[in-house]
C-alpha cells in the first residue's frame, strides 16, 4: 500500500490519479489533497478519499471548506503554508506535483525535503528552478518520477542501455491544432480553435502550450535537468499520431522508442507504482489499426515559442524562469480573450528581451526572476492594449 498526496487535485492530471486510486484501492490510499479555488469538486473527493489533510490556495475558500466538511476528520489549511502542509503530509510515501505553473515550486520543493518520492507532472517547476530541484533530490536521495508522457517514455527507453551510451533524446510532438495553419491563418487563430486538442484532452493552460508549441518548449527544458543532458542533445519531433510517446537513441544507432495510446492515465500509473507494471490501466494500442505513423521536423518559423525554449536554455541561470513566468501572464490573457495567438509569443519574446539572467542558486532567486517577469509581461500587455 502506498500513501499518495495530491497536489492539484481537482485538475486534469488530479481526477485521472484519483481514477488510478479508485481502480487499484489495495494498493493506494489517498493522505492529503490540495487544489486551488474548485471547493465543490474537492468536498466531493474529500467525502470519497477521506485524506487526513487538505489545502486550498485562498483563505475564503479554506473557510467555506472547513464548513461544508465539520462532520469529517480532516484538517482545513489554505495559502502556500497549506500546500507545503500538503506536500509534506505525515505518512505520505509519494507527493504527486499536478498543480499547474510556478505555484508548484515551493509544495514539490517542500516534498522532497520532507523525504517524499515526487511523482511530477508539472513541468514549471524544473523549466523555474530544475538545477535546484535535482540538486535536492540527489542530496535527500529523493527519486523523482516524470508523470508527463513524453518523459515516462524517456524514462522507460532508458531501462535499455547505459546513461554514458545516450547520443540524444527524441521528443515527440503532436503539433497541436494548428500543425497545418498557415501564418495568415495563426494571425487569426481563436481560443476555441486553441482549446480543441486533436489527441490530448487537459488543463487549460498546457493545451495552450500545446497550439504555441510552449509546451514541447518546456519539455525540453524538463528533459535537460530530469535527465542531464545538453539542449543540443535533445531533438523534437512533430509525429501527429501522439502513439510514439518518445524515443532514446543510443551510440550503436538503437533507437528505442515507448509506445501507446495518448493516455495519461498510463505514465501516472508508472510513477506510481514504479518499478510494478499495473494490469489494465491504459486501452491496448492496436497498432495495425492506427496503420501509419509519421515524423516531421518542428517550424520555428511558425512555432518560435519552442525557438524561444531553446534561447532561455542556452542564456542559462534565470531565464528560463522569465521564458515560463512570461508565458503563463500571456496565457493567462489569452485564456481571458484579452490577447490574440500572436500576441503570446510576442509578450514572451519582449520580456525575455528586457531581461539580463542572473544565478538562480536559491528558490527564493527563481521565484525573485517569476515575479520580476510576470509584472514585465503584464506591462508589455499593458502598453499594447493601451
Ligand atoms: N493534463 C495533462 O494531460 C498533462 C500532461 C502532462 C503534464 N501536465 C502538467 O501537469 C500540471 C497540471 O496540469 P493539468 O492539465 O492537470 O492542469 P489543470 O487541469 O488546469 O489543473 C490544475 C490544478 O492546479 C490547481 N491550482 C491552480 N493554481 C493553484 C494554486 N495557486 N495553488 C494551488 N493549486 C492550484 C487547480 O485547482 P482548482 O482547479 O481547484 O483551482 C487544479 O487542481 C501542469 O504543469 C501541466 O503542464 C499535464
């Protein structure tokens, strides 16, 4: 049996672990949960999982909360001090990080000091502070276990060879919604058409990531510190089928790739339980039914949000904090309709521009370039709509 605390509960990657807990009760429990505002989805899993704790970001909402729940055991607490509470929760042998952006920094860092094993689905937090993160893990002894698909491939890949054999990593892309949109068509991209994933169905925010090419962004980003590698080492591929999740080719010339359905239910399962294997979790991939699956190279041209990913790599120390904090404001007003398509990788661009990167050799140091970068984009918007 091994006891789970969820951060981010009541997201995407959130209902699918919970779905993973219900199907395999003898060998999860669920000890804490955390989310942010959605109270009413959280009482509803608080009645189902009975955790001992629970958090929620603000104070309002940990009242209301506290209320609803007076005939349950369980601790209310809100703010960061509740998401640490959470990600540190007494018993817990496996902290899943699924809150989305720079948030889950302080709770996942929280967790590993706590001695927790980290399930890791968000991404933000090694493109922020990965160096830190690793360096933490490594002298805790903390194993850290990716949750985003492209990396539990990599991560399986690796079971075939030797980490001094690795010539690169090969993530796959599925292009998003837009993969065949002219320029002219992205000028005039809309939200709806933004949100309509063709393979994926998640959060908000990554499916934005996902029609930018952000997201492939930071999963390289994700890829140099879980699996230390330089950037010119690891190579994107557009495969629009979404079934080759990702591939290691080593020096011989092997490569080995990791394949299924586009699942998530799949790689958490495998962070949970690793190094088990569980029975049944994901639909078996019929391959002969898919028939054909293709490879092509990534347009910058078209995509520069992954060109920018690249650029924040090679600068080092805070940039990458700059190129996600800039992203999740324009998201953010993307989301909001305030912004167009184009305008995402533009607020990106000028706010990694206005910005001379610093060591990142403290949290507090990543989280000093966050904040820096969030109120320069929100400024960047500003003078555009103004
Ligand atoms: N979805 C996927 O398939 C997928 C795949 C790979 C990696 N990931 C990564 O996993 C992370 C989560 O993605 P998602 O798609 O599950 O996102 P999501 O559906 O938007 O869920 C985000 C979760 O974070 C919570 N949250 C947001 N802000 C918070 C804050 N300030 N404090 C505490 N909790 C907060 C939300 O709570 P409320 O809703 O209650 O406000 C929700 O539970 C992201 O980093 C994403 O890149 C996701």
């Amino acid at each position: 049996m091994k006891n789970i605390s969820l951060l981010g509960s009541t997201g995407s990657i959130g209902q699918s672990t919970l779905g993973i807990v219900e199907k395999f009760p003898d060998r999860f429990k669920v000890v804490a949960l955390a989310a942010g505002n959605n109270i009413d989805l959280l009482e509803r899993q608080v009645r189902r999982f009975k955790p001992a704790v629970v958090a929620v970001s603000g104070e309002a909402s940990a009242a209301a909360l506290k209320k609803r729940l007076h005939d349950l055991p369980v601790s209310v607490f809100s703010g960061i001090e509740g998401m640490v509470r959470v990600a540190a929760a007494d018993g817990a042998d496996i902290t899943v990080s699924a809150i989305v952006g720079t948030a889950g920094l302080v709770p996942t860092m929280a967790a590993i000091r706590a001695g927790k094993a980290i399930a890791l689905a968000n991404k933000e937090v090694l493109v922020t502070a990965g160096e830190l993160v690793m360096a933490e893990c490594r002298g805790r002894g903390t194993s850290l276990l990716p949750v985003d698909s492209e990396h539990s491939a990599i991560f399986q890949c690796l079971h075939a060879g030797e980490n001094r054999d690795i010539r690169k990593l090969l993530l796959t892309a599925s292009g998003g919604p837009f993969r065949e949109y002219s320029k002219t068509d992205l000028a005039k991209a809309t939200l709806a058409q933004a949100l309509r994933h063709p393979n994926w169905s998640m959060g908000r925010k990554i499916t934005i990531d996902s029609a930018t090419l952000m997201n492939k962004g930071l999963e390289v980003i994700e890829a140099r510190w879980l699996f230390g590698l330089p950037p010119e080492r690891i190579k994107v591929l557009v495969h629009p089928q979404s079934i080759v999740h990702s591939m290691v080719e080593y020096c011989d010339g092997a490569v080995v790739a990791q394949l299924g359905m586009p699942d998530m239910k799949g790689p958490i399962a495998y962070a949970l339980s690793y190094p088990e294997r569980l029975e049944g979790v994901s639909p078996s991939l019929d391959i002969a039914r898919v028939g054909t699956l293709t490879f092509e190279e990534p347009d910058l041209d078209r995509f520069p949000c992954l060109a920018y990913a690249f650029d924040a790599l090679k600068a080092g120390g805070s940039m990458p904090a700059v190129l996600s904090a800039a992203n999740e404001v324009a998201v953010r007003h993307f989301l909001e309709e305030r912004i167009g398509y184009n305008d995402i990788a533009r607020v990106i661009r000028k706010t990694m521009d206005a910005h001379a990167p610093s060591p990142v050799t403290t949290v507090e140091d990543a989280l000093k370039a966050d904040l820096w970068a969030r109120q320069e984009a929100e400024r960047i918007i500003e003078d555009r709509l103004g």
